[in-house]
C-alpha cells in the first residue's frame, strides 16, 4: 500500500520513439507566435522643466506647484497608474506654461518701466538744461 504523501510512479510527458522510427518521418510541426499590442511609453513627468521653473521663475508659486505635480506624476508612473500620471503630467506642464507666460509678461512689463523712466529721466535732463525761452 503506497503512502498518500509518496511520490508515485515517474510520468513523464513525452514519449519515447518507437522503434524504426526517424524523427524525418515525423509531420513537421506548427508553430503559432502570438504578437503582444504595443505598449504605449509611459508619460512624461515634466520634472526637469518644472526643476528649472521653480528656481529661475517661480513667480506667483506657480513653478513650485509646477514641480509638485511632476513629482505626483512620477510617483504614479513608478506605481503603474499610467492615467494618473498622465493627469499629474499634463498639469505639470501647463503651470510650466503659465509660469513661463507670467515671466515673458514680466520681464516685458519691466524693459517697458526701464525705458519710459529712462524716456522722462532724459526729458527731464534737457528741460533743466535748456530751458524753453518762448518763441524769438
């Protein structure tokens, strides 16, 4: 009587060849590949831009909220949730765009000041050194 735990009698899945008999002789055999759908890359986390935002044109904590995001969506890329990451990701990037409008406008608001002080300071400089004495 066999124990319950033995191991049995060795099967073994394949069966030997019978006598007289070439491997030549055998039908040759189909092989079926089966493709995996391509899969898409992983979304982009925007974290160097947002790096760059935050410290060179943080203007209104809109590159800091910036880098937050980036660093959301790269936890969630790490973790596998694609979609998430997407969201945080496409985030990322459009406070990496206003931020990036908000310092174009700012450095054009201040050449602006620069000149047009620099405009009244010349005018002013040639009031003072000719004045105006009226028509001759």
């Amino acid at each position: 009587m066999e124990h319950w735990c033995s191991p049995g009698p060795a099967v073994s899945p394949y069966k030997p060849l019978s006598e007289g008999l070439d491997m030549e002789d055998l039908p040759p055999r189909t092989v079926v590949t089966v493709e995996q759908p391509p899969l898409s890359p992983p979304p982009r986390d925007h974290l160097a831009w947002s790096l760059c935002t935050a410290l060179y044109s943080n203007i209104c904590c809109v590159g800091f909220l910036a880098l937050v995001f980036s660093i959301k969506s790269r936890d969630r890329k790490v973790l596998g949730d694609f979609k998430g990451a997407l969201s945080y990701s496409s985030t990322s990037k459009y406070l990496n765009i206003t931020a990036l409008v908000l310092n174009i406008l700012f450095i054009i608001i201040v050449i602006i000041v620069l000149v047009t002080t620099g405009i009244m300071a010349g005018v002013h400089y040639q009031q003072e050194n000719q004045p105006y004495l009226g028509p001759s």
